[in-house]
C-alpha cells in the first residue's frame, strides 16, 4: 500500500514544468501567427503597388484580382513618369529640405533636451510641460496663422518658409531629453572640472553618447517632412521649390486615369525613405527603447 500510495507533491513537480514550457510554447506560437498576420497585412499592399507600377497594362485594366508578380513587368511607367516630370529637380528639393529641417530639428532638440535633462534654473518642470503641451496642439490649427506670420516676413514661395517651421518641436525634445537623462551625472561633473564650458559637454560629450536616440529621432523627422504635402502647397506656388511629394501629388491628380503610372510616381515617391530606414534601423528601435528609461 504504501507503494501504491500517490505523493501529490511529487507529481506537481514533475508535471508543473512540463505544463508552463507548454503553455509558454502556445503563446510564443500564438504571438508569431498575430505578428506575422499584421505583418502580411503591411507588407502586401506595398508589394502590390510595387507589382502594378512595373505592369504596363495595369494603365488599361486593372486586375480585379491583386498580383503580386507582374505578368508584363517593363519600366514603361517609371519612364513616363520621369519624362513627364522634372523629377531631379523635386528631389534635389526634398534633400535640402529635409536636409536642412533634420539637421536643425537634431541639433535644437537635442540641446533643448539636454537644458531640460541637466540643466538647474528656476521653473524647469513647468517650463517642460508647457513645451510638451504643444504637441496637443494639431498643425492644422496652427497652419493658417503660421502662413500669416511667414506671409508678412515675406518668406512666401522659399526654401525657408519650409524649412524654419520645422526646426524645433515638443516630440523631438522629449525623446531627447529622456535619452539625456541616462547619462551619468558624474560623467558632465568630471567634464567641468577639467574647464569644459556646458556647450564642449553638450557637443562632445552628450551628442556621441545620444548616436541610437538621434538616429531615431532622424528617421522620423525624414518621414514627416518628406511626406508632407500640406505645407509646401500652402506656401509656395512656384514649381521649381516643388517637393517629391508635393510635386508627384500635383501630377497624380492629372494622372489618375494612367494607374499604373500614378503608382509608379508613389513607389519613386517613398523610395528614398525607405532607403533611410534601412540604413539607420539598427539605432531606431534602441533608440526608443532607451527614451523610456529614466524620467
């Protein structure tokens, strides 16, 4: 009887494992499927688009059907478009562009971010948080009165009318300043008292400790200042400051009967971001990471 007796706790040992790799097993397959469905979900739709602008058929009838392989794949469309389009000039646009805005945006946010971060003046709390109440602020509420206020400095229909909108704002700063505040306090101290002034910290110290938080915050001003549209066709009229994206959506609209041509205009369109984010992935993702922190 006594070998025939059943030890409970023995069995829970011996079975609670097994069960909890099991369920842990489920629910990393199950994550796989949902991140692989929204992942398709992503993807498809831009190989489509792909697909149809390399079919020359596709500006005659589309198929009911998407394809995600063209049956007649041809440049036809991309020429057109190109010969139809001063493309290089749009592009040569959107690079000073959002050349220019990155760069600024980069350098005001990370030192107004690094202010915030280690600076010591009276009102920083409150200051902060009225800095970053302006990101509940929507751009189209500010857009008219700072069309005005370009308007009456005359900067209308110029590059710095799209440019120095764009050169501060309370997202960048924030990321910047959560990523400033994992430096070590100790580090800046031994930097003033071998004499470096704050802005030898800021430029030699902080900025190449801040390299994954500057590159995702790159990424993103690229992605919103070339996708713009709104601003450049607010304040300038004059077709050699076009942007890519404004350029190509001005053409779109008088190409949309031409499918295949229209999206060959969007693929030439989001090209270059996609050439950015593959070079700078690897610092996106730490990057956003490492803004969390510390607050």
């Amino acid at each position: 009887m006594a070998n025939a007796d059943i030890d409970l706790d023995d069995v829970r040992r011996r079975t609670g494992p097994r069960a909890t790799v099991g369920e842990s097993r489920f629910a990393q397959a199950v994550i796989v499927l949902l991140l692989t469905i929204g992942a398709l979900a992503m993807i498809v739709p831009f190989v489509w688009m792909v697909a149809t602008s390399l079919s020359r058929k596709a500006n005659t009838a589309m198929p009911r059907v998407p394809r995600l392989f063209p049956t007649d794949p041809s440049l036809f469309n991309y020429q057109i478009a190109a010969a139809n389009l001063p493309i290089i000039r749009y592009y040569l646009n959107s690079l000073l562009v959002v050349g220019l805005t990155t760069f600024g945006y980069l350098f005001f946010s990370a030192l107004a971010g690094y202010a915030f971060a280690k600076g010591k003046f009276p009102g920083k709390a409150f200051f902060f948080i009225a800095f970053l109440s302006t990101l509940f602020i929507p751009f189209e509420t500010r857009m008219i009165p700072l069309y005005l206020f370009m308007n009456t400095l005359g900067l209308t229909n110029t590059y710095a009318a799209l440019v120095l909108p764009f050169l501060a704002g309370g997202f960048g700063t924030f990321l910047m300043r959560q990523n400033i505040s994992t430096i070590p306090d100790e580090l800046l101290e031994a930097a003033r008292l071998d004499g470096a002034g704050e802005f030898r910290i800021f430029w030699q110290i902080v900025l190449p400790l801040c390299k994954p938080g500057l590159a995702a915050l790159a990424i993103i001003n690229v992605i919103w200042r070339w996708n713009d549209v709104l601003w450049p066709l607010l304040v300038t009229s004059n077709r050699d400051l076009y942007t890519v994206t404004q350029g190509l959506a001005i053409a779109g609209r008088s190409q949309g009967i031409y499918t295949g041509v229209a999206l060959a205009t969007a693929v030439m369109a989001i090209f270059p971001v996609i050439l950015v984010y593959l070079i700078l992935q690897r610092y996106i993702i730490r990057g956003i990471a490492t803004s969390g922190m510390k607050t």
